[in-house]
C-alpha cells in the first residue's frame, strides 16, 4: 500500500461517491415534490442507510489524498473503506429487512433480512480481520506539523466519522431498545438537527482554509492572508442576512456565514493557485488540473446547500387553514384565492383538484392545480402538490380533506431558496465529476514505480 495505491483508488471511490450524490439529491427532491409535506429531509432511517456511507466516502477521499501525497494515514484509510461499503450493506439490511419502520422502506420479509445480515458479518467480518492482521504492515512514512493540510484533513475524516458514528446511533437506536429493553422508542429530527449539525458547521468553517495549507508545516497567517477578503464577504453577507429577517434568528446568517465562506473560498482557493500576474491567470487556470477544479467546485457546492439548507429552514411561511371555495386569505404578502374545488378522473386514479390563485401586488404570480389522488385498485391515497418553482423562491400549495363544517384544508407554504440545496448537490456531482476525469487518474503516471532500469509501460 503506497502512493500509487492511494491514487488509483480514488477514482473508484470518487465514482461511488458521485452517484450516491447523485441519488440522494434525487431522493430528496422526489420527497419534497411528491410527498406532499413541504420537506426535503425527515432524518427517516432510510435516508439515513443512504447518508451514512455517502459521510464515510467523503472522508475516504479526503484520506486517500494524504496516503497519495504523503503516505500517511494508511491504516485509517483502509478502515474507512471498510465501514463505507459496510455501512452500504448495513443500508441494504435497513431497507430491505423491515426491522425498521419506514416510509420509504421496500419490504417485510425477515428471512431476507436473515441473508442480508449474514453477508453483512461475512463482508465486514472478513475484512476486519484481515485489517486486524495486517495493520502492522501499514506503516506511515510522512510526518507533519499540527498545522498543515495533513493535519486539516486529519480534522475532516473525524468530524465526518463522528458524524456519521451520530446518526448511525440515532437511526439504530429505536431497533437496540425494543431488543434489550422492550420499549418502543423514536429518535426523530430533533435530535439529529441538535446532534449532527455542529459537526457540519466546524467541517465548513475549516474547509477553505484546509485547502490552502501547504504538506508538512504552515505559517497560519500567510495561509490566511488571501483568505481575508473571503472572511470579509461572508460575513457581509451574514450581516445582511440578519438585517433582512423579519425574525432574530441566527439560522439564516450562519448559513450564510458559512455558505458564503465556503464559496468565496474555493474562489481564493483558484484564485491563489493561478498566481499573482493578471495578465495570464486565465490561462493558467484552464491549465489547471481537473482535480483541483473538482475540488473548488465541489466545496463551493457545498457552501450553496448550506445557504439553501439555512434559509428555506429559518425563512419558510407555512400556513394551514380551512378555507371554502372563493375565499381569499393572505399569506405572506400573497394574496392566496381558493376558486375552485373539482373531481378529475384520470387513468388509473380519481382525483379532488382544487384551483388557487396567488397574487402578490395587484400582478397575478402563478394558478395552481393541487390535488389528493385515490388509486381504486391499490386503495391507496397520495397527495400531489403543486409548485411554483422559483429562483429565490418555492410557491408550495396542498390541497386536503373536506371538513365537515364545509371548506377544505389547504396548507401553503413559501420556501425561499428551496432550489439552491439540490443546485448545490449538482455542483457538488459537477465538482465530482471533473476531478473524475482528471488525467492523473487513466495514465500511466500514476501507476507503481518501475524498478532501476526497467522503462514503464
């Protein structure tokens, strides 16, 4: 396990991390559009079983780099290619077993789950054991200073093991205290929200500066310095953040703080690594290797989700109301009207559709058509909302049961931002993607060393 190790194994994982970028942000978004519940994320055991090994490869990355580079962290390094594919069969188990309960789980089937657990404790037990046994072998070569990229991205495999060590507890929790204790439990969002987050916030606020640092040893104020401008913008726009809401909370500008922080420093980032003569730079960026641009475009797709994440949570309207059939209520400065309520039968399905109109400032914004769908031959109901989707904003209307003093449910929602945190995602599989097709990674360049004398292949 060498250099040459370290690099040829990082496409393979870069490749499972994009897709699994890739499918998150499709879950996410399926769940926001068709669900019906204005959301994006419910810390829901599945989506947990697929953010786990997505935490674990982007730490496996982070350290493949350093045993590329440096040598170092090897043994750490095949550890985390352990549990990352372990915690992709133990996310099998979760989906497929039904030992959990899920909306989004796919089967009941215990005997399944008997097979998936057995090739789970074969797959991990396996590999575990021969990691006990040759762990000796893998010796580091390099040594580092406290400060220095080696040590910023020692910094970043813990806060991402940590976390997903956190949600990993959370979401097996409920399964260990109806084993042990016979009680039934549930860890829902609230926990996750106070216990994961602080992770993410220390991961962010490190990140561009990590990136900057030179191997071995650094001077902090010289890595700092084109940096500053960066540090100045963020918290300008953090500033604004906290002048521009209506409420004092500190959800927004922290957000924006760190999103902003992360963005403009991928920018330093570029801007440093094409030197200080203007008249070349761009030349020298397009020059650049497509790694390092990965790079820049992956963290800046990062701090995007932040803000987005941020500002749809603390700025969102949410409004639940009854109303009958040509009734106009406000909303958030829209001016919401109830016109109609209709059956529509489609192929397979009858459908209540209402009509609402929204209008903000004398100009009509968007007519929109929710609807609550009964399927007759699978007895199922579903709720399809309707979105008027937005660069800055998400007009989210659902139509519900009818009450039985007259009028109908209907629940509104206004979602600032709502379309940056899946813009981010696909920044981030963007930034995956060219660091993909970097060259390094298909030569010969990067293969094992031939002996004294004998030209490579």
């Amino acid at each position: 396990m060498d250099a040459a190790w370290g690099r040829w194994v990082r496409p393979w994982t870069l490749l499972a991390w994009l897709n699994l970028t890739i499918g998150i942000a499709l879950g996410s978004w399926w769940a926001y559009y068709e669900l019906g519940w204005g959301g994006f994320w419910f810390w829901d055991p599945v989506e947990n079983a697929s953010f786990m090994p997505w935490l674990i490869a982007a730490a496996l990355l982070h350290s493949a780099i350093v045993v590329e580079k440096r040598e170092a962290l090897k043994s750490w390094t095949i550890l985390l290619a352990i549990l990352a594919f372990g915690f992709s069969l133990i996310g099998a188990f979760i989906v497929r077993s039904g030992v959990l309960t899920s909306v989004h789980a796919f089967a009941n089937d215990p005997e399944r789950g008997v097979y998936l657990l057995g090739i789970t404790a074969v797959f991990m037990g396996g590999a575990l054991t021969l990691y006990a046994a040759r762990a000796g072998q893998m010796q580091a070569k390099g040594v580092f200073g406290v400060v220095s990229r080696e040590s910023a991205l020692v910094a970043n495999n813990v806060l991402l093991a940590v976390a997903t060590f956190v949600v990993f507890i959370g979401t097996i929790w409920p399964l260990v205290a109806e084993m042990i204790w016979d009680r039934k439990l549930s860890v829902g969002p609230p926990f996750f929200d106070a216990a994961f987050t602080p992770f993410m916030l220390i991961l962010a606020a490190i990140l561009p500066l990590g990136a900057l640092l030179p191997w071995k040893r650094a001077k902090l104020d010289r890595v700092m310095r084109p940096l500053w401008l960066a540090l100045i913008g963020a918290f300008l726009l953090a500033a604004l953040a906290w002048v521009v809401q209506t409420e004092r909370s500190l959800i927004a500008p922290v957000g924006a703080l760190l999103g902003a922080w992360l963005v403009f420093g991928a920018a330093a980032d570029l801007w440093t690594r094409t030197g200080s003569d203007l008249s070349g730079k761009a030349g020298r960026a397009l020059r650049l290797p497509r790694a390092d641009w990965g790079r820049v475009v992956a963290h800046a797709g990062l701090g995007v989700t932040i803000f987005g994440i941020a500002a749809m949570t603390a700025w969102q309207i949410e409004d639940i109301r009854v109303a009958q059939e040509g009734e106009t209520f406000e909303v958030g400065g829209y001016e919401v009207t109830l016109v109609d309520v209709r059956r529509v039968e489609g192929p397979n399905y009858i459908s209540t559709m209402a009509v609402l109109r929204m209008v903000k400032d004398g100009r009509e914004e968007a007519v929109l058509f929710p609807e609550k769908r009964v399927y007759p031959v699978a007895g199922m109901p579903t709720t399809e909302a309707d979105i008027d989707n937005g660069v800055f904003r998400d007009l989210y209307l659902v139509i519900g049961d009818p009450q039985q003093g007259g009028g109908w449910a209907v629940r509104t929602y206004i979602k600032p931002f709502a379309n940056w945190i899946w813009a981010g995602a696909i920044i981030m599989a963007l930034g995956g993607g060219l660091s993909l097709s970097d060259r390094r990674f298909r030569v010969a360049a990067g293969a094992r060393k031939s002996p004294a004398g004998v030209p490579a292949e």
